[in-house]
C-alpha cells in the first residue's frame, strides 16, 4: 500500500492501481478525514482488537505457509 501510496502522490494513478487497487479509496478517506476534522471517539477495546486481528492473520499465513 506504501508504494502504491507514493505512485497515487506522483500522478500515477494506473500504477497505483496495479499495485493495490484500496490505495485510491485510502488517500480519498484520509484526505476528507484531513479536511473536516470530524471528533472521533473509540471504545478503548477497539485498537486492542485490531491489532489482535492483524497479528492472528499473520500467524495464519506463517503457519500455513501461504502468503495471502
């Protein structure tokens, strides 16, 4: 997502499509989150989830031997 991410920021935008096609969602996302400063509030187990999640997915790919 980084490269495509970097790709989007350069202009080249079938490039970062090629590269991963949420890119163009993502910076869309982020620059609306950047221009109206909405207040956001989070129950404080949800980054315990999320990071829960994440590393679960990883252990998946690394126990299966798959990259996903």
């Amino acid at each position: 997502m980084t490269r495509g991410t970097l790709a989007l920021l350069h202009g080249d935008v079938l490039g970062a499509l090629a590269l991963n096609p949420g890119v163009i969602l993502a910076v869309i996302v982020v620059v609306l989150l950047l221009w109206r400063r909405p207040r956001l509030s989070m129950p404080m187990w949800l980054p315990w989830v999320v990071v829960a999640t994440l590393w679960s997915f990883q252990l998946f790919k690394y126990a299966t031997g798959r990259p996903l």
